[in-house]
C-alpha cells in the first residue's frame, strides 16, 4: 500500500514534469511568437484585403500579447504531456475496465476538443471576420488591435473546443448511468436556453460571437441525441435507481 507521503511525492514528480512541460513549449513558442501571431492574423487579411497590418496603442503590449500567446501554446502543446503525467499518477489507483474507460475518454475528448478548435479557425473565424469587416466604409476604417484580434482569435477556438466536448458528454453520461436514454431529448425546452446563456458567457458578453455559437450547440446537443440513440442500448433507459434522473419530471 503506498502511504500518503510516497503519494505526495509522486505528485510532487508529476506536477515538476508538467510545468517543465509547458515552460519548455512556452520558450519555444516564444522565439517563433511573431511568425506564429502572423498565421493566425492571416483570416483578418483574406477577410479585409485592404488591411495589411494590426495596430497596438500601449508601449507593451506587444510584449505582453507575445508572452500570453506563447503561455496558451505552451499549454496546448504540453497537453499529451500533460495527460501522460495525470494517467501515470492516476492508473496505479484504477481497475483494468476503469483504464480502459479512461484511456477511450482522454482519446475522444482531445479530439473532440482539437476539431472544435479546428473547426472554429478554419471555418467559423474567416465568416465572422469577413462579416465584422464588412461593416468598413470610405467613414469607417478598421483598425484592430493586436491583443484584441488574438484574443479574439483565442477566446472563438477555446469557445468551439469546449463546445465539441457535449455530444461525447452526453453520451458518457448515459453510459456510466447518470441519465437514462431518452433523457436529453425530453429536456429540450430547458437545454435550448441553457445553451443560449452558455454561449453567451463563452462570448464574454458578444452578441455576433454568442450567436455563431449558439447555433452549433444547438446542432451538437441534437447530434448528441441521435448519437445516443444509435450506439446506447435501451438496458441503459431501465436504471432502477430512485435518484436515478427520470426524463418525465
């Protein structure tokens, strides 16, 4: 049995390993920060051909946009490092059907999380910013700041990463017995605005933002459903449990 001051110690390795993990990514994405803010200025320029260059008005923040981008790739690129040292911590404690569920959850919701993130780039970013830059004019010029445009950038890839996470949710759910099968489909009218609100707090209070959100979650949720629908059997809709969560309350 391993006492409390070795699982303390184990902890300690981990955590050490980690944070060397991401300050190593850190570093290196420092030293290519400029190419790699110029690629994802790229959308902005396809979006508005007349607008060759971003603007910052504060001595540092140039600097201080670099360093944040430079932290959030080097959390993104320690993530498989990241979830190697939480399962060595974790695995020890686990029976062999439990490692199995976990290495099946930790596969799905990083891929889950890197289409979303993707998807929003890719697909979502270049409409959103060909319809914000739309609004220029021979009155009206746009100017975007550096750490406002990556920030956006930012905050839209996260927003859609987390958002590709609930189908795979919702199932899991069902799966491990804490919903019955049916149970999203009959909850439609209360999950529609919890969805609304949800984008809305992703968006950080914008609207254009929270509405290119909305509308995908709405599809996942139902995408979701007929997932469950076509890969959980009906043995998971007979949960006998009282605190079960029945779908008719």
């Amino acid at each position: 049995m391993i006492t409390t001051s070795a699982h303390l110690e184990e902890l300690r390795k981990r955590l050490i390993v980690s944070f060397g993990a991401i300050f190593f990514f850190a570093a290196l994405s420092y030293l290519f920060a400029e190419q790699i803010a110029h690629f994802f200025m790229v959308p902005l320029f396809l979006a508005s051909p007349t607008l060759i260059k971003l603007v910052y008005t504060n001595l540092t923040e140039a600097f201080i946009t670099y360093l944040k981008l430079s932290l959030l790739l080097g959390i993104i690129f320690s993530i498989p490092v990241l979830l190697y040292e939480l399962w060595m911590f974790i695995a020890p404690g686990l029976h062999a059907n439990e490692k199995k569920t976990a290495r099946a959850v930790v596969f799905w919701a990083t891929l889950l999380f890197t289409a979303g993130a993707g998807f929003a780039f890719y697909i979502v970013l270049p409409r959103a910013l060909h319809f914000f830059m739309g609004f220029a004019s021979p009155q009206l010029t746009p100017l975007p700041k550096l750490s406002g445009y990556l920030t956006f950038v930012a905050r839209t890839s996260l927003a859609f990463g987390l958002a590709f996470e609930i189908p795979f949710l919702m199932v899991t759910a069902v799966k491990i017995g804490w919903v019955k099968r049916n149970y999203f489909s009959a909850k439609r009218k209360f999950s529609y605005p919890a969805i609304l609100l949800l984008s809305f707090l992703l968006a950080a209070g914008d609207i254009m933002a929270a509405v290119l959100l909305c509308l995908p979650l709405i599809a996942l949720y139902e995408s979701g459903i007929l997932i469950i629908k076509l890969f959980t059997g009906k043995s998971e809709n007979n949960n006998t449990d009282p605190s079960y969560p029945d779908e008719t309350e």
